[in-house]
C-alpha cells in the first residue's frame, strides 16, 4: 500500500512539474497577440517584398483582430529594417521581411549594427522566384550573346540598375558579370520597383528584375526580356530562353523571400506565427494574387530556414569576394 501510495505521489508531482511548465507556454500562445503588429519592410512600397508583407499582414489582421501595420524602412541595404527588429523586444509584435540581401550583408559590410543569425528568429521562409535580365529597347541587342558582345566591346560603358547593394537583383548581375567576364557600371535604388522604372526612362541600359514589377512594361514594349535565371524557362515568358541556354551553362540565380522575428522568440509564439502564415500563404487568395508573378511558394520549417539563411551566407560569399563587393 505504502508503494502504491508513493507511486501515486510522484505520478503527482510529475503532473504538477508539466502544468506549471506547459501553463506560461499555453498563456503565451493565447494572449499573444496583444497589440498591433509591425512588419517591417526595408525597401519602398510597390516591390514583391512589400506586396507579400501588406497581404500577409492584412490576413493576419482579419484572422487575430489586431491591426497588422506595414512599415517600410529603406536603406542600408536593409541594414535600418533588420537593425529595428534585432533590437525589439521578442515577443512576436515586431517582424521584418527580408530577401537575399539579408544574408548577402553579412559579407559585403564588415561592420553591422546586428549579428545576421544570432540576433534573429527564423519565422518563415515564403517564397521564391526568379531573375529575368531586362534591356532597354534603346539598346539595340535582341540575346544574351549580343548584349555579352555589346558589352565586351564597350567595358564599362554600360549602366545596370539594381534594388540596393547586396540584393537579389545585384547579385545576380554580379555572378553572371563575373562569369561571362564583362565590366558594368552598377547604380544602386532603393528597391528594385524604382530600379525598373529608371530603366523603363531608359537612365540605365539594363538590370535583372522581377515579373511582378516589370511585366507590364514588357507587355507594352518599354523592356525586352533575354533570359531567366532558372534553369527551366518560365510560364509567363515561354519563349525568352533561360540564360543556360543562351550561353552561359549552369548560371542560376533566385530572388527569396521570408520572414524573421527577435531572436529568443518564445517557442508558442513562434509556432502560432509560423502556423497562421503558412496558412495565408497556402490560401486561395493569396496564391491567385502572386501565382501569375512567376512565384514558387516555400515549404520550409523555421528550422530548416534557419539553415537555409547560413547555406546562403556561405553561397554568397564567394561572389562577393570576386566581385570586390566588401566595405567598412
């Protein structure tokens, strides 16, 4: 009897030992969230990045009944954004969508405000989609091989635009510079949306940009598509070939898209944020809004993008050594 008793009272108090951990994690989850949310975005509104951040956001407003408040942050090649939300109390209510250039800064600047993966909390990984290499019609090339021959014949002579040092847009125009061995002069934006338009004014002779902000002046005649950056070609440009096929074999280059929250994120509130985005970006309405902007949605863990972000740090720092890219 003695035995059984005993027994009965460690079963107790193996039971009140789990409440009283498992309690502050299920009040964390339910009472979260308690205020409005702030996404973050470190580029001007109208690119890709700010288009998911303002839907997501809107979705999770409608579902949590908390106001979801986009605020974009440009500059420093994301360096301002990233730093706001590094330091922000990790509770879930501040966040920042980030792209390649967030693991690209690691790299180029020897000095930053933050730590690229300590001080951050992998949320999400959204999205990816890729680089289309645009010219001006002014510029009297039709290929990749002739803008090549164009440029080799004029080094440094022309002008590419980009949505800020060390994003997507730049760096694949560093990697296939470097491996088609060409020299280019790089004008840097603030985003790649303003980057497109001034080759639309034709202020710059090319850049790789994105669909969803430049299809419509391709429709229009104002852009000429040569080549993607993927290595199949693409739905809503069947007939541009891929630039592997135009000469440069095995070049790949991708824009991507996520999400990150203070690092030290409660693990209930990670999940929750994790699970409600997950949800939004699987929903109807979210895909028929980007799926025509050549996008390829992630399916990703937090772990996994974690590890991701440190795959990506590595990648591209080889690039960013050849290309001379590093600053103090």
């Amino acid at each position: 009897m003695t035995d059984i008793k005993r027994g009965a009272a460690a079963f107790f108090l193996v039971i009140l030992s789990l409440s009283a951990w498992m309690t502050p994690a299920f009040a964390q989850q339910s009472t979260y969230p308690s205020k409005p949310i702030r996404i973050l975005v470190p580029l001007v509104p109208g690119g890709l990045t700010d288009l998911m951040s303002r839907v997501i956001g809107q979705k999770i407003s409608e579902s949590w009944g908390q106001p979801t408040i986009v605020d974009n942050r440009p500059g420093a090649s994301g360096q301002i954004a990233s730093d706001i939300v590094a330091k922000a109390t990790p509770d879930g209510h501040t966040l920042v969508s980030v792209s390649l250039a967030h693991a690209v800064n690691a790299s180029i600047y020897s000095k930053l405000p933050y730590d690229t993966v300590r001080d951050f909390t992998p949320v999400i990984y959204l999205a990816d989609t890729p680089q289309i290499l645009f010219v001006t019609p002014q510029l009297k090339v039709s290929s990749v091989r002739e803008l090549i021959a164009l440029a080799k014949a004029k080094p440094g002579g022309l002008n590419f635009s980009s949505g800020g040092v060390g994003g997507s847009s730049h760096m694949a125009m560093e990697l296939f510079r470097y491996t088609v061995g060409i020299d280019l002069q790089h004008i840097p934006y603030k985003g790649g949306a303003q980057a497109t338009l001034e080759l639309v004014a034709n202020r710059v002779e090319l850049n790789f940009g994105q669909w969803v902000s430049s299809g419509r002046f391709i429709k229009s005649g104002q852009l000429r598509a040569l080549g993607v950056s993927t290595p199949k070609r693409i739905a809503v440009l069947p007939d541009t070939p891929t630039i592997a096929e135009s000469g440069v074999p095995k070049f790949e280059s991708r824009s991507w898209y996520g999400i990150l929250a203070p690092a030290k994120l409660p693990k209930p509130i990670l999940t929750k944020l994790h699970s409600e985005i997950t949800r939004i970006v699987s929903g109807p309405d979210f895909g028929a809004k980007f799926a025509s902007e050549a996008v390829v949605f992630g399916d990703m863990t937090s772990d996994q993008f974690s590890e991701f972000i440190r795959d990506e740090i590595r990648r591209y720092a080889a690039v960013v050594k050849a290309a001379k890219l590093t600053t103090d």
